[in-house]
C-alpha cells in the first residue's frame, strides 16, 4: 500500500486556529514535510505532537520530491505544512502535489485557514469571481504592467504584497486605475495588531502615509468600474444618427470604441440602419 500526502493548512497568525483533524493528522503521519522546521516546531508543541519534521522549501524542492515520493511509495504518510496557512497558496508544495498525482499517490486536503480567503471573506468587495495574483512583481515595472491590466479587469484582485512596498504600490494604483477605486488591505490578519482598512485608493494612499507600515498585507482591489454605454450597438447607433452630424463611417469608429468591439461588428449591426 503507498501513503498518503496530507495537505495541512495552518494558523495564519493566531494559535488557536488550527483544526482538530490538521492537529491529528499531524499526529498520525509518519513525517511532516514543512518549509521552516524550526519554525513549524513551535506550533506543533504546542499541541504536543511529536512527528519528525523534514524540510521541504523552494530552494531544495526538486532534490527533496523524489525522497518523499520514495517514503510514500514505501507505505508511509506524510502530511505537507508551510509555514502558516495553505501550502502551495503563493507557497511550496505545486511540485510534491503534482508528483503525487502522476505516481497515483493519493493527495488529500485538510482545508483550515488561509490569508487569500480570509481577507476576502472581511473585505466588503465582490466575491462571486476573483482573480489572485499572489506576490505583487517586487520591481516597479512589472508592477505598473500588471496594474494597467487590473484597469479595466471586472473582478476583485488579490495581491500579497510586502509592507515597505504598500506606499509605492498605492502610488501607481492612484495614477494607473484611479483615485476612486475601491480597495481593502487587510493587515496582521488574526493576530493582536488586525487591521481592515476599506475605502478607494486615493483613501488607502493618504491613510498608509500617515506613517510605517509594519506586518503582514493582503491587498484587494474592487473591480473596475464597467464603462459600456447602456442599451445595446443598434441603439447606439441610431442615436448617434439621430443627434449627430457625423458620417456613418465616424459613427461606427466612435460605437466600436465606446463598446470596445471591433469596427467590422459594428459596421454589420449598421447595414440594417442604413437602408433604412
Ligand atoms: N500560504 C499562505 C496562505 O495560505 O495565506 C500564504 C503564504 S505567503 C508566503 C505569505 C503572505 O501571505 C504574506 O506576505 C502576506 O501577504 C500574506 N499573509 C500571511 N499571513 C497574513 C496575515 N496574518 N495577515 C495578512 N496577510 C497575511
């Protein structure tokens, strides 16, 4: 019989967040696969579990997955931890899990908390679809480029970002998407200092200058405003028409760029129109 791969989430900050089954699951494994031993060592002292830990990070990744595949192929189980919240959420464990399942090794969930979701349930903005990018791009270039594609993106935006990085951040999301755009940072989620801040950007830029930002950030930005003109291309068209002294030519250019589609769709709603 091969083990099993138990993916354990742990507390994003406060203790007492760990879920009975992860404290034992983390008891019943024969070895516990965790990015920071010493690290992961407190938390499970703290419930008394005593399981042997092994290193498992993004720097000996690939040399250490064909050694825990070998243990599990070999009957052991072993359960996957980062150092808080959900393995493989912007952490290690992508290259184990998938190993995993190309070698028929079982891979089981033990779901518990997660920065990502946490500060989505609190943060007041659509959830219904939302796109998480993990770590913002440390440099300013990449950083700008990606918020030139959040400008128009209708969806809540998910970002980990550093905190001496937050002022610069909020910076270019003021001039790239806008001061009125609705945001959320959620800071030192389930520890003493917690903090929500909910407002627009230019709000978020004037609050988190007020002085050092300190701790562990979740920023989410609300989904853009959605600009399309009301009623439908035909409508448009006909307004234009009605209302206007401009060509038919200018008047498709002008609806295909207020509905950002392409001339030619628009030229074809326009035929109709025009015979008429
Ligand atoms: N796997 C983790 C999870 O499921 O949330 C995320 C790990 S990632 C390496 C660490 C980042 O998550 C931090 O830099 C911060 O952006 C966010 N984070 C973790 N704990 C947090 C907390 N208590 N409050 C706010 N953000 C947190």
């Amino acid at each position: 019989m091969t083990g099993t791969l138990y993916v354990v989430a742990t507390p994003i900050g406060n203790l007492e967040d760990m879920t009975y089954r992860a404290v034992k699951i983390l008891q019943d494994v024969e070895l516990i696969a965790a990015e920071d031993t010493r690290h992961s060592r407190k938390l499970l002292d703290h419930y008394g579990i005593v399981t042997p830990l092994i290193s498992y990070h993004e720097h000996n990744e690939s040399s250490r997955t064909p050694q825990l595949l070998e243990k599990m192929h070999s009957g052991q189980s072993l359960a996957l931890i980062s150092d808080a919240g959900t393995p493989c959420i912007a952490d290690p464990g992508y290259r184990l899990v998938s190993q995993c399942q190309k070698k028929d090794i079982r891979v089981v969930a033990v779901p518990g908390p997660s920065a990502l979701i946490a500060a989505l349930s609190i943060a007041g903005l659509p959830t219904d679809g939302f796109r998480f990018v993990g770590f913002l791009p440390a440099k300013v270039h990449g950083r700008r480029k990606l918020f030139e594609q959040f400008s128009t993106l209708r969806q809540t935006i998910v970002c980990y970002e550093a905190p001496h990085r937050l002022l610069s951040c909020l910076k270019d999301l003021v001039e790239i998407c806008g001061a009125e755009r609705p945001v959320a940072i959620a800071r030192e989620l389930t520890k003493r200092h917690e903090e929500l801040f909910s407002g627009n950007t230019a709000q978020a830029l004037e609050r988190f200058s007020a002085g050092a930002i300190k701790g562990e950030i979740v920023l989410l930005l609300g989904p853009a405003p959605d600009s399309r003109p009301q009623g439908s291309v035909k409508e448009a068209l006909t307004q234009l028409r009605e209302t206007t002294e401009l060509s038919w030519k200018e008047i498709v250019k002008q609806v295909a760029g207020d509905f950002g589609i392409s001339g030619s769709d628009v030229y074809k709603e326009s035929l109709d129109l025009r015979k008429k």
